[in-house]
C-alpha cells in the first residue's frame, strides 16, 4: 500500500489542479450522454493498481461533478476491465471465455451504474 497510493495521490493532486470542474462536467458531467461512459470506460480501461486505488480517485470524480452513474462505471469498469487483468485472463483462460465475459460484464456494468443512480435519486425525491 505504500508503495501504491502516493504516486496515485501526486498524479490526483495534479489532475485535480490542471483539470478544471467545467471540462470534467461537459465530458462525463450530467449531459455527457454516452461520452461520459466511454471516457469512464477508458479511465479504467488504462489504470493500473488494486481497488482501493480507485477510490480516492473517485472522490475527485465526485468533487469535481462528475455524474453518479459515471463513477459507478469507472468503479466497476476498474475491477473487470483492467487491460492487465485482461492480458492475464487471456492467457490463462483463454480468448474465447475472455471475450464472452466481457459481452456479458460490459453492458451489466452500464446498466447497474445507471439503476444505482435512478434508485438513489428517486430516492432523494421521496425524502
């Protein structure tokens, strides 16, 4: 763990400084559409270290404005998508089952991060 989180917290101290909140609101913000998950998707995609990694990560997504279903995508997209989680899966179990998960977790990655944000303010309005 040390080792891991303060180059992660330096590399998040300088997107949090060089990145602005508006430029994080018009690609992944609330009417970022299917951008904001593609971007959420590649974030992950390219990162590299354990979970508890993603979290402080995901903080400054949040700080920043970020959509609710958007961090929940990267979230996840980080634990199942990794390309060296994916390098060492193809190797090991091979092309075929590597590619089928993948069909399958993808779009079950979408549609969770968009159900967690739909209960979450749905249940907001009820309060």
């Amino acid at each position: 763990m040390l080792s891991i989180l303060p180059p992660i917290m330096i590399i998040l101290s300088l997107l949090d400084t060089w990145i602005s909140r508006e430029y994080f609101i018009k690609h992944m913000g609330p009417n970022s559409g299917f951008k904001g998950v593609i971007i959420a998707f590649l974030i992950a995609f390219f990162s590299a270290g354990p979970m508890y990694a993603a979290f402080p990560f995901a903080s400054v997504l949040v700080k920043k404005g970020v959509k609710l279903s958007n961090i929940l995508i990267f979230l996840n997209a980080w634990c199942v998508t990794k390309l060296s989680t994916l390098i060492f899966e193809f190797t090991s179990l091979g092309f075929k089952f590597t590619l089928i998960r993948l069909l399958v977790n993808i779009p079950g990655i979408i549609i969770m991060g968009y159900m967690i944000e739909y209960v979450i303010n749905t249940k907001r309005a009820i309060d």
